[in-house]
C-alpha cells in the first residue's frame, strides 16, 4: 500500500505540474497565475481538507489545529525572510520563498494523509480514498510549481521535490496500516494544522502578489473562479 501511496501521490503532482507550466505559457499575467492560485487553495481547503479534519477530530481539535498551523506560518515566515534565497532577486526569492513553504506544508499534510490511506486498507473506504488522493494531488501540483516555474527552477529540481513531498504518503500508509483505524483525533489534528498553514500561505504569500499586480476586483474575480473551478472538480469527482 505505502508504493501505491507514494506513486499516486508523486503520478498526481507530476500531473498538476504539467498543467501550471501550461498556464505559465499561455497566461502572461502573472496575478492571474496567482489570483487562480489562492482560489484554488481556498476551494480545496474548504471544501475537503477541512472537512475531513473536523470528521476525524471535530470542531475542538480542528480550532486548535487550526491555530497551531497559524503559529507555525508565522514561525517559518520569519525565518525564511530572516535568510533571503537569492539576495540580489527579491521577486525571485519570493517565489521560492513560497514554492518553499507549500512544499512543506503539503509535505506534512501528506502523513496523515497517507497514515487514513493506510488505516482503511482492508475496508471499503479505501478505494474512494485513493482516487481522492490521486485527484487531489493534481491541483497541489499546480499550486507548489507554479511559483517555482515563474522563479525559473529547473525541471530536475521539481521532480526532485516531487518525490520528497510524495514520501511521507508512503511512510504514513505504511504506519496506518500497521496500526489500523486508530488515533482519529491525532489524525485531524495534524490535518488541522496543515490548514491553517496553508490559509496563512494563501492569504499572506500567493494573494497579494496578484493584488499588487492588478486589482482588488479583479483579483477577487478569479480567486472566486478557481473557487468555483475546485468546487465543479470536486462535484465532479
């Protein structure tokens, strides 16, 4: 199951890179990229990751969750303005600076997720779960790369950093499926905090690179349209 985990998840982000370089190349505008970005990042949030935090460990854990992946934006923030990338290209440090931080937010959003993956190997659920990983994961894709690709990162080093990201599915499928449907509230807790990390991402580091390079307006347009895009894609699926 962790192979399947890990191949699923690495397959899906592979894919969803293949689709922000698309965009990057026929989209000039980069507070559209962007713009599209956060709406995307809400809808996925709202309408399955939170979710399925406050299914695993209710509205309790989730607000506490929540708020421990705030502090851990704000911990990571600091530090990675603390030591700029490359100190001569603000614009390209905050690219990789956000590339960075959506790496390894997803990168811990993926255990927990690999660990539910596991736990539910011998049930009926656990189909359903793996074709959610595997859809899900396409939108993440587009989401981490599309920085990355504007900040010019070569091509080895995303595939290199999809592999990284897609290792913890498979080590928390392995988990899971030693130790069973367990720990639900450990579960949603740690989904909790990957979150509010990302909220904090989305709000503080991708939407104000498209609002100053557009409009309040129109930049709520297209936040509204990756929303309702990620909400017709999980309709759908």
């Amino acid at each position: 199951m962790w192979i399947v985990g890990f191949s699923t998840t690495f397959i899906g982000l592979i894919i969803g890179g293949g689709l922000a370089a698309i965009v990057n190349q026929t989209t000039r505008s980069i507070a559209t990229i962007f713009a599209l970005c956060a709406g995307l990042l809400l809808g996925l949030l709202s309408l399955e990751i939170a979710p399925e935090a406050i299914h695993l460990g209710g509205w309790l854990v989730f607000g506490v969750g929540f708020f421990g992946g705030v502090l851990l934006f704000v911990i990571t923030h600091k530090w990675l303005h603390r030591y700029p990338i490359i100190r001569k290209d603000a614009q390209k440090t905050q690219w990789i600076r956000s590339g960075i931080l959506l790496a390894v937010i997803i990168l811990l959003h993926n255990l927990p997720m690999g660990v539910v993956l596991g736990a539910s190997h011998h049930t009926t659920l656990n189909l359903s779960l793996l074709q959610a990983l595997a859809l899900h994961t396409i939108p993440e894709g587009m989401i981490l790369f599309t920085p990355l690709l504007l900040a010019r990162v070569r091509v080895t080093v995303i595939f290199l950093l999809a592999i990284i990201v897609s290792i913890p599915v498979g080590i928390g499928a392995y988990i899971g499926n030693e130790m069973g449907q367990q720990f639900d509230m450990l579960l949603g807790l740690l989904i909790s905090v990957t979150v509010g990390t990302i909220y904090m991402i989305t709000i503080k580091e991708i939407l104000p690179e498209a609002v100053k390079r557009s409009s309040n307006l129109s930049s709520l347009f297209i936040v509204c349209i990756g929303f309702g895009v990620m909400w017709v894609y999980m309709f759908i699926v």
